[in-house]
C-alpha cells in the first residue's frame, strides 16, 4: 500500500472531483489490460525493461547495437532501384528509435539506482551508446542510401518532407560535405564531447556538501528542516547538505545567521569546482573547434541553427534587450531589499550580498505581503496536491491517469501510472513517479523519457512512457511531507512535460514530444507554471492537511502574486544571467576560446545581469545545463514570454485555467502537433493571433 495513502481522508474533494472529471468510457485497471486496449486500436504499450546488474546493462546495450546493425545492414543492402522514403528515412527512425530507448532507460539508472556500482556502468555505458549514435552521422552508407532517396525528391506528404530536410541538414551539420579526413576529425571530437559531458553531468551528481550547524547558528530555519530524516546528527548538530537544493533554500530563506546563510550559498556556489572548472575550459574550446570545422563563427551560431532563434546573435539580443529592459525594475527591488536589511541589521549602509537576497526576499514577503512561505505548507501535503494536478491535467487535456502494480521498480516508493483517453479509454503512454531524494540519485526535477512514441517497423505505434525524477521533501515519522509553494509550482512544471511526453503524436520518433526546437520545449510547461496562482485552481486541491474545509484565502492569493512581481525582476534577471554567461562563453572564436579565462567570464558576466558570487567561487562548474543545455539557456526565457502568451488565452477563456476547450487545443494545436510542422506555426494556431510580449511583461510587473 503507498505509505500516503492514510492521508487520502484529507482529499475526498480531489476524489469526487476526479470521479467527475474522468467519467467516459471504461477504463482497464491492469497493465494487460491496458496492454490489450492498445492492440485494439493499433498500438503498443510496451514497459521498458529495466536492468537488473552491471553485466545486464552492458548486455543491453550490446544487444541494441547488435540489433541495430543488423536492421541498419538490411537498409544499406537494399538494391538502389529500390530504394523508397518508406525502407530508408521511416527505417531509419525506427531503427535508431530503439537504441534511443536503450540509452534513455540506461541513463535513468545511471541517476537514480541504489547502488553505486549499477550508477558508475550506467555512465560509462551511456558513454558508449552516444559514441555509437555519433558514429551514425558518419556512415557513408547510410547517408547514401538516404541521400540517394532525397535527391530523387519523391512526392511526400508535409510531415514526411520535414523529416527528410531535417535528416539531410543533420548529415551537412555533422560535417559529410567536408574531406575525408576532416570529416573524421569532427566524428572523433564529437565522441570525445558526448563523453565530456557525460563526465561534467557525473561530477555534479556526485558533489557533497555536507556542513554542520548548532541549533543556535540555525535561528529562524523551520522546525519542519530541523526534523527531517537525516538532518538531526548523533553529536545534536544539525546536517546541511548544500548540493540538496530543498536543503539550500531552507537555510537561504529563513536561517537569521548572515554567516551561515553566507557559508551554505559559498559552499553550493564551489560544486564540483575543482573537476568541473577545467573540464568546462576543455568543453568550450573543444565545442568552439568542433563549429569552425563545420564552418560556423561560434558554437553558438551552431547550435541555435535548428532553434526558433536561428543565430546566436539573435538569441545574445533578445538576453541583452530583457537585461535593459528589467533594469529599472531591477534597481528597484534590490534597493527595496538592501533597505530592509538596513533596518534589520541597524546599519544604514548595508550592502547587499547574494546571500542576503533568498532571506530578506522571504521577509519582505512576510512583512509587507504577509505571505509566510513556510506556513503555507499545511495547504499543500504532497499527496493530496499530486491528486489535486492529476484532476487537472485530467480535466483540461481530457485523460484519466490510473495507477498499476509497476512490475519493476529501481527503488522503494516508485509509482506506475497508465494514461488513456477519458472519452474512448485508448490507452495513451504510461509513467513513472520517483518524488523524494536518496543518495546517489539525481538531486534536481525532471522527466527522463523512457520511449518516445512512433510507429514502428510493424506499422504499430509504440507508445511513450516517461519517468519523474523529482526530490520533494520527504515525510516525517509523525507529518507528511509538506510541500512549499514554489514546489508546487514545480511540480507543475515537471508534470507538464510528462504531458508533453504523452500527448505529442507524430509518426516518426523524430518528430515526437522533446524533439521540438530547444528554445520552444520548456513552453509548455512553464505555461503550466501560471495554474498555481490562480485562486479557482487552487480550491480543488489546496486545503490545511488539519483541517480540509480550510482553504487559501483569495486575500492570501492575491498576496502571493503580488510579492512575487515584487521580487519577479531579480528572478529573471538570474535566469539572464545564466543564459548571458552560457552565450558569453559559446559565442567565442575558436581561437579565443582556447585561451580564455572561464571562470572571469562567468563571475563577471554575473555580477554585471543580477549580483556578485561570493568570493573564491565558480558556480558555473554545477551548473548543469552548461553540459548538454549548452548555448541554450536563453531558451528559457525565450520560452517564458511565448508560454505567458500562451497561458493568457486560458486566462481570458469563459472557465479560466480549467476550461477544457482551450485544453483540447493546446493538446491537439502545442503538445500534439510535436515537430512535425514548425512550432511557431503551432503557436500562433493556438493563440488564433500573432505572438506577443506583453503578457510577460504584465507578468514580471511591467505596465507598458
């Protein structure tokens, strides 16, 4: 039984109101069940199988090489008269489909199994697959039989021209129209960058922090922090783990010790700083080269080609022209900010440190929003709110999710949850919940696909299943965890892609869920981000777990969303910097590349958009989007404003957030649609208008 379920008492209005939402056809209960529903129409459900040791995960991967050699041999064998779109680019997709699957079920056990072992041969065998999938580009083969078939300009539908002109533009940005040997040039620092990263990805995972306080240097820290499981310690001190981010904002936010606020955020900000620094200066050199051989001024350039932004200038402008545009705002708040730290430290002439801006943001929010943080956990026990989204999400994209008997689990508390079609029962895809934090397992929140949904070699189409890696705070012997409300919003956030993941329906695997442009793919579910400050949204869920008739008051909502533009300029003036410092270091020459100091370019560019570093620190060595996200941070910003434009059609709809016309259409118009046209088509569709800024703006608390 889920060790939540005693706290289900506390959402029988969640339950009623899903049994309302949900009602339709009949719903199978079992994964056969499920599994034959699908066959019915069509398709497959088909669980990843997770291995069980390290010679189980190298076998994996032997065998989904082997496999795909064989069918790979079949297409390249095919008599060139007879080569069509169907046995070359629809092959093609299937084929490579399958390894991808492999490596996203071999990299979720890399960041989440117990044991330490099964995490070390999941990296190095994640290594080995993406060494293999580089290799692809560079099969002359291949790249023939495909070519050959796209020279002959065979008259295909949209979806399937895209598919070919991506797939051949894939081929001249991997460098086959270059020389023999510069090609194989590129192929081996390509294979040594997918390794690189890896490795940048694995020293984070594996930073501690561990710092240890007096219950007296942890004045103003909640109770509920002081309790949790593995902070007490023998000798009566208290344990911060300051690579745990919940950790770290809990002592950010609410620990009255400008020392120990100041020690945990210094602590945090040197992360794997002595491996990661110089692997970051070998990766921005490397990446650097790797564009001038392929015929691009910068990495950025080569990157944001395949964006919506399309160059790295234009993706450098739109981070300046926010930076600018946020600048009298900017001041504002952190002249608002060094005043009350003036007044609470008695010193007129405070100056304000990073460290200070969680804290006195936290009691700005308590003093002149009367919005207290950590008292608004009790409306948000983490069980209850999970049912609470799932209703929503249910409600407004027309699904019942229900929970199965997972028939392998990588740890203790993992959840199983099939999703269908409220209306027809159709099975859709399955996921995964992994919620709470463990050793050795990701310390951050995301969705790992498992599969991607397509149609496979049998004409069936397969379909997705994904896995949320997320580290909520757990429960405590005599509490259940109580969740703040940027956790909320969070989940939220996270769940969205999960939905992305569910509802992106397209033949090809390369056209499906993630594989929009980088700087679209966080749109959605930042768009999802606006549901919980909504007080109508927040009424189906959110109650004191004491006392469920008490909900939050429309007064205490308004509260919230004012201090949150209050303080909404530092907040994206952070996210600038870390997209400014990300473009700063991929928008170098090769040659200035190889000589430039890493660490003044990240320190500086920071303290330049939002506000210094402590002193001695490089957090651009935790930063883990600069290894795998790299020259695509911005397109986190980029995919906030089109994600506020987004959520104000929901805003201004007759239902509001719950109108569940508007929800049909971004699932059909933004999730649905995929890559299989161009998303800012997709976008402006949903919209029924041209894209605007303006309800970004309105958002952060600019009134133009």
């Amino acid at each position: 039984m889920n060790k939540f379920r005693a706290f289900r008492a506390f959402t029988l209005v969640v339950s009623v109101f899903v049994s309302v939402l949900t009602a339709g056809a009949a719903t199978p209960k079992t994964i056969a069940e499920f599994q034959a529903a699908a066959a019915k129409s069509g398709q497959s459900l088909t669980l990843p199988e997770y291995p069980l040791s390290p010679e189980q995960i190298k076998s994996q991967a032997d065998q989904a090489i082997k496999r795909a050699e064989t069918e790979l041999g079949k297409l390249t064998a095919e008599d060139p008269t007879r080569l069509t779109f169907a046995n070359t680019f629809v092959a093609y997709d299937a084929i490579t489909a399958r390894v991808g699957e492999t490596y996203q079920i071999i990299a979720t056990v890399a960041e989440s199994a117990l044991d330490q072992a099964m995490r070390d041969t999941a990296n190095e065998t994640t290594v080995r697959l993406q060494e293999w999938s580089v290799g692809l580009d560079y099969r002359q083969d291949i790249y023939q039989a495909l070519k050959a078939v796209a020279d002959a300009k065979p008259k295909l539908d949209a979806q399937s021209q895209r598919l070919v002109d991506e797939q051949m533009r894939a081929y001249r940005r991997a460098g086959l129209g270059l020389s023999p040997t510069e090609r194989s040039e590129v192929e081996r620092l390509r294979k040594v960058l997918a390794a690189m990263n890896t490795q940048f990805a694995i020293n984070i995972n594996e930073a501690r922090a561990p710092l240890d306080f007096t219950a007296e240097e942890l004045a103003g820290v909640p109770q509920s922090f002081l309790d949790s499981p593995g902070v007490k310690q023998p000798d009566g001190r208290y344990r911060v783990m300051a690579n745990i981010t919940w950790h770290h904002q809990a002592i950010a936010e609410s620990a009255d010790n400008a020392d120990v606020r100041r020690k945990v955020l210094t602590a945090r900000y040197n992360l794997a700083r002595d491996k990661n620094t110089p692997l970051l200066s070998k990766l921005v050199a490397l990446r650097a080269d790797i564009a001038r051989r392929l015929g691009y001024a910068s990495w950025a350039d080569y990157q944001t080609e395949t964006r919506m932004a399309k160059n790295g200038l234009t993706a450098a402008k739109f981070e300046a022209d926010l930076v600018a545009g946020l600048q009298p705002k900017f001041d504002a708040e952190m002249e608002q900010l060094r005043q009350l730290k003036a007044a609470h430290t008695g010193k007129a002439d405070a100056k304000l440190e990073l460290s200070d801006i969680a804290y006195y943001t936290n009691r700005l929010k308590k003093e002149k929003y009367s919005v207290d943080t950590e008292a608004l956990r009790v409306y948000f026990p983490y069980q209850a709110t999970l049912e609470g989204m799932f209703a929503i999400y249910q409600k407004i994209f027309g699904l019942k999710f229900t929970e199965v008997q997972a028939p392998y689990t990588w740890a203790p508390g993992i959840q199983l949850y099939m999703v269908a079609d409220a209306d027809t029962g159709t099975p859709i895809g399955a996921f995964y919940l992994d919620m709470f934090p463990r050793d050795g397992k990701f310390n951050h929140f995301a969705c790992f696909p498992q599969k991607v949904g397509g149609v496979m070699a049998d004409g069936k189409y397969d379909l997705p299943v994904a896995a949320l890696l997320c580290n909520f705070p757990a429960p405590s012997a005599d509490k259940p965890s109580l969740l703040k409300h940027s956790d909320v919003e969070t989940l939220f956030h996270e769940f969205g892609h999960v939905m992305h993941g569910m509802l992106s329906r397209s033949r090809f695997v390369a056209q499906t869920g993630f594989a929009v442009p980088q700087d679209f793919v966080e749109a959605p579910s930042q768009m999802l981000e606006y549901w919980v400050w909504d007080k109508a949204v927040l009424d189906t869920f959110a109650a004191d777990y004491r006392d469920p008739s008490k909900k939050i008051p429309a007064a205490t909502i308004d509260a919230m969303v004012a201090a949150r533009q209050a303080t909404q300029g530092y907040f994206t003036r952070r996210q600038l910097a870390i997209g400014s410092l990300d473009l700063a270091l991929h928008t170098l020459t090769a040659d200035e590349a190889w000589m430039a100091d890493i660490v003044k370019i990240v320190n500086e560019t920071t303290e330049r958009v939002t506000i210094a570093t402590p002193a001695d620190t490089f957090w651009g060595a935790y930063i883990g989007h600069l290894a795998g996200y790299d020259a695509g941070y911005y397109s986190y910003m980029w995919a906030e404003v089109i994600a506020a434009d987004m959520a104000s059609v929901f805003k201004a709809s007759p239902k509001g957030f719950l109108d569940e016309q508007v929800g049909r259409r971004l699932r059909n118009e933004i999730y649905g649609a995929g890559n299989t046209r161009d998303v800012a088509d997709s976008v402006e569709v949903f919209l029924g208008r041209p894209r605007s800024m303006q309800p970004f703006l309105e958002d952060v608390g600019i009134k133009q």
